[in-house]
C-alpha cells in the first residue's frame, strides 16, 4: 500500500516518478530534451504568446475571474507612491519614482493551470468512501487546504503549489498543432480522428517531453472584440477538444507530451458532452490531465502570429520558455510565454 493512497485511478501514474513528486510529467524533461529543443532554433526570431493581461476585458467568460487592478502602493504618509519626488527631505536627491501593487486573478488571462486545480472524489483508500485527491494522492484536506491547526503562514495549496513547476524553468520543445487552418472558425468539437487528420496533412510528430500547443483562433477573435468579449460568438465559432473522446485520452498518455496550451478558454469544450446519468468529471480532459497524469494545461495563450510564421516556413517545432510565477501556494498562474525559431 503506498503511504498516501491503495487504490490509484485507472490510466494514471501515481507514483511512477515517486511517492511525492509534485512535477508530473514535467520530469520528462531531462537535459536532453531540452538540447534537443534549443536545437530548434534557426533563425533567432522570438514570439510573445501571451494576451495583455487585461483581456479577455470584463468579467464575461467567468463571474469570478475578474480583470487586473494596478493600483500605487502607498506611502507612510498616506500619499500614493507614484511620481513621488524626495528632494523635500533629500535636497541633493534627483529621484522621481513610481511603485505599484495589483490585484490579479491568476486564471483571468494567459495562464497556466497547476495540479492543485483539479482534483476528484476518488476512492484511494479502497474502503468505498470517496474523498477529495489530487494527483499522485494528494489529499484535498490535508495538503491542498491549510491545515487546521498551527501556525498558517500562507493561504494556498501546502502540495502542488505552482512553484514546483516554476522552479523547472519550463523550458522545452513546443509543437504546434494548428486547428484553425484546417477547420477555421466552423466551432467544430475536434475529436482523435480530426486531431491525427491535423497531424497526417502538416506533418506533425509529438514525443515524449513536448509541450503542445493548439491553435484555434479564439485568442485573435478575443483581441478583435477590444476589451468586449461576446461569449456566445467566441465559443460557437472557436473549436475546442473532445474532453469526452477516450482515444484522445490515450493519446495524450500514449505520447508522453507535458503540457497542451490552447488559446481558448478551457482546452477541452466547455460544458463537455454530457453523459445522461453517468457520474463523471464535468472537465474530463483536466481530470485526465491534471488529476491522473501531471500534465499541466495552458489556457488562453496567444498562437496565431507564430501559427502563421510556421506554416509559412514548413515547419511546426519551436523552443519555448513558459514559467509560471514563482509563487509558494498557487494553483495556477499567468505566463508570459516565449517561443525562439
């Protein structure tokens, strides 16, 4: 019996990287991978893959992720610190500064989704009483939430806090898997067949350690909106995955990839297709990954200025450099993503 858990779910791989490990499948990048990744860079050309942290703008894709507020900080003296000049107490002094704070909700805009973000009721002790796990057996009481007793010194998750995935550097090879090109703004469900459709016409290969990135034109219909998001148009004609297509499950464990970032909203359709009187994860593709896996989710990134630079140049294999913020506690977080070609 494994110290945390008896029972692992079906499909998973608790454990195979260690009894607490809190990477995932980010342990598969190893130096090689990453070599491997920098020799992908040709021509010294970098792309930002982040929106502005402002968009999507409102509060209309989610009631409870709202949009950043910058404040100033503000002085001892109650004054707000920004072009503040201290020549008053500090005659020979030439200095005007400006010092800022904001209030951020880390899943608003461009982000990563950590493996404290979802976890399920699951049976892991085999005694028929579910309760709340996370991956590789982490308990929702005991090391998500802060305890109970003792001293509390930060409000976060204890396990599986964004942290660990920042202090990898999250760096690797990106593949580009572009859906739009294909099926444009048609709002089609991709399933395993139209995904390996994409995959046989661009010549697309992923292995073992890749990040994967899905490009469907949702990101650039969002930027076209200036700050007006219309949900309803974004996501009748944006695509998304299949969370409920099994084959697209086992090829997801099959190919041993890390990471799949869209520029939608969620990756997977949202709600999923539902399954009258099947109790069941209501993201299934996060339960997959998330929960069973360790491969992390990236939402909302920016795809299409590179998307178009690689189907110009034949090819769909870049470097990119990813790292969440380096923040104790997380479960997610906003990315500034880079790709080099």
């Amino acid at each position: 019996m494994h110290q945390r858990w008896k029972n692992r779910p079906m499909t998973s791989n608790w454990g195979d990287f260690g009894p607490d490990d809190e990477r995932g499948r980010l342990n598969l990048v190893t130096p090689e991978k990453v070599l491997a990744a920098i020799a992908e860079v040709r021509v010294g050309k970098s792309f930002c893959l982040s929106l502005p942290l402002n968009y999507p703008g409102e509060a209309v894709l989610s009631a409870f992720r709202r949009p950043p507020e910058l404040k100033p900080e503000t002085l001892p003296d109650g004054r707000p610190a920004f072009n503040v000049t201290i020549r008053d107490t500090h005659p020979l002094t030439t200095d005007v500064f400006s010092d800022q704070r904001v209030s951020l909700s880390l899943q608003y805009s461009t982000h990563w989704d950590g493996l404290a973000h979802v976890g399920q009721c699951f049976d892991a002790n085999g005694d028929g009483e579910p309760g709340g796990v996370y991956y590789n057996g982490f308990r929702a009481d005991a090391d998500i939430a802060a305890p109970a007793h003792g001293p509390k010194t930060f409000d976060g998750a204890q396990r599986l806090g964004i942290e660990h995935m920042a202090a990898t550097g999250v760096q690797g090879r990106g593949v580009m898997i572009d859906i739009r090109a294909h099926f444009g703004r048609s709002g089609k469900l991709i399933d395993y067949e139209d995904l390996m459709l994409i995959l046989e016409r661009d010549g697309v290969a992923v292995g073992e350690g890749d990040f994967v990135c899905l490009r469907t034109g949702f990101a650039e219909l969002l930027l076209e909106m200036k700050l007006k998001p219309d949900r309803d148009t974004l996501f009748r004609s944006t695509s998304a995955l299949d969370g409920r297509d099994e084959r697209l499950h086992q090829w997801i464990t099959d190919t041993g990839l890390v990471a799949l970032a869209a520029d939608n909203y969620a990756v997977e359709a949202l709600p999923a297709r539902p399954l009258p009187h099947v109790c069941c994860a209501s993201p299934p593709l996060h339960e997959h990954c998330l929960f069973r896996l360790g491969v992390y989710l990236g939402e909302m990134w920016h795809l299409g200025e590179l998307a178009n630079w690689l189907r110009a140049h034949d090819r769909s294999r870049f470097f990119l450099t990813a790292p969440p913020l380096y923040l104790p506690g997380a479960v997610a977080s906003p990315t500034t993503p880079i790709a080099t070609v």
